[in-house]
C-alpha cells in the first residue's frame, strides 16, 4: 500500500527557510532578558496540549471524528492518531519546527545567539522529515499542519476531511 505525505502548506518542503534567512548570519544582537527570566519563559513553552494543537483537535472532533493522543509507540508520538484509517496529524509550530513557506511570519529566526539556533532549530526540521518517512514507511499517511494555517477553519476543515476519507 502506497503511502502519502500530506502538508497543510502548499510550500515544498526544501531549504528556502535557511536560504531566506542566510543574510542575517552576520547580525549578533543580546539578549534582552536576563538568563532566568530567560529560562523561565522558556519553561513555559509545551511539546503538548498546545493552543494550535486544541484548536485542531476541538475541530477534528466536532467533525465527528474519534482519534487517539500522542502515541508513544510510533516514531515521533504524533499530536493525533487515527489507528484504523494507518493516519497521523502533526501540528506543528511553525517557529520550533521552521515552516518552510517563505511566506510565514512566525518561522522567523530569532535576533541574538544564531550560532545557537540556527544548528537547533534545523536539526528539529531535520528529525521531523525523518520521523514523517520512517511513518511511511510503516504505511502510515501523514497530515503537517502548520501553526500559521489554523486561523481559516474552513480551509483547514476541507483538508483533514479529505485526508481522513476513507479511499475505497
């Protein structure tokens, strides 16, 4: 049974992400917190039951359909799992795990320590692509949707009713 990757975004999944944002590299600015209020905003952010996430799951499950909660025995514990349709929906966001719509405010890099986040945060792209294909692989299809995209309900509706129809 062949196997589908589906994303939310209509943007191919390449470096245009690294490529858009190569010009800053040069530009070091500090750090307007200090290291335990840093640390302490940093604390604050979830890898799960996130805004983005409930919004998703509040609309799959008025669409009527049931799913399982992250998974921890698939590759990458996916936001949801829908076991009899072999299907998964990542949401992700879009600055942790770099979006790649050129096109996407919140993909930004951040301004200080890039030598930091730069390597960081491509490397979370990098395990994300490999999670979605060993999920393939398994004969798993697979939803990214991106932070960005759930403000058009309508949109996002359409999309997982049809990754979700069963294909006869």
């Amino acid at each position: 049974m062949a196997s589908t990757l589906l994303t939310v975004s209509t943007a191919r999944a390449s470096d245009s992400a690294v490529r858009s944002t190569a010009g800053h590299s040069s530009l070091t600015m500090t750090d307007t917190l200090t290291p335990k209020e840093r640390s302490e905003r940093m604390s604050r952010i979830r890898s799960k039951d996130t805004k983005p996430e409930m919004i998703v799951r509040r609309l799959v499950h008025g669409m009527g359909y049931r799913y399982r909660l992250h998974r921890r025995n698939l590759p990458s514990i996916p936001d949801l799992v829908f076991p009899s349709r072999k299907k998964v929906i990542f949401v992700h966001g879009c600055f942790w795990h770099r979006h790649p719509d050129p096109g996407c405010k919140l993909a930004r890099l951040p301004k200080s320590r890039l030598d930091f986040w730069k390597p960081k945060l491509e490397a979370n792209r990098q395990r994300d692509l490999e999670n979605i294909h060993k999920l393939s692989r398994q004969g798993w299809e697979v939803l990214v949707v991106w932070e960005c995209e759930i403000d058009d309900k309508e949109q996002l509706e359409n999309i997982i009713k049809s990754f979700l129809k069963v294909k006869a």
